[in-house]
C-alpha cells in the first residue's frame, strides 16, 4: 500500500484497517515528520506521531 502520510493519519477508518494488519516492511518517507513536539514542558503527540505507534505495535520492532 501506497498513502500519503497527512491522510493516513487522520482518517480513523483506514488505521483500523492498519491495525488488523500484518506487515513484513513499513517504510514511511519524511519519517522525521512523524515526531511528537516538546513546549513549556509539555509533550504534543501529534496525529502522525500516533500513526508511527500504531505502526511499531506489538506486531513487530520499530527502528
């Protein structure tokens, strides 16, 4: 599967289908877009932070 990363992490549906899903390889292009921000002490967990967990889940090994 091929999908842009802004679309799959805000559509619900589709990550559902993720999850139910096991892969052998993931490989996301701009991964560093896929990282939660830090301010005034607290952390932000943005929609694309929350699609790389729910790739690295307890199916497999992140890097």
């Amino acid at each position: 599967m091929i999908v842009r990363l802004d679309h799959i992490s805000r559509n619900e549906e589709l990550q559902a289908k993720l999850e139910q899903t096991d892969w052998d390889l993931i490989i996301c292009d701009e991964a560093h877009k896929m990282s939660a921000t830090y301010f005034g002490g607290e952390v932000s967990y943005t929609k694309r932070y929350r699609l790389g967990q729910l790739l690295s889940g307890p199916r497999g090994t992140s890097c």
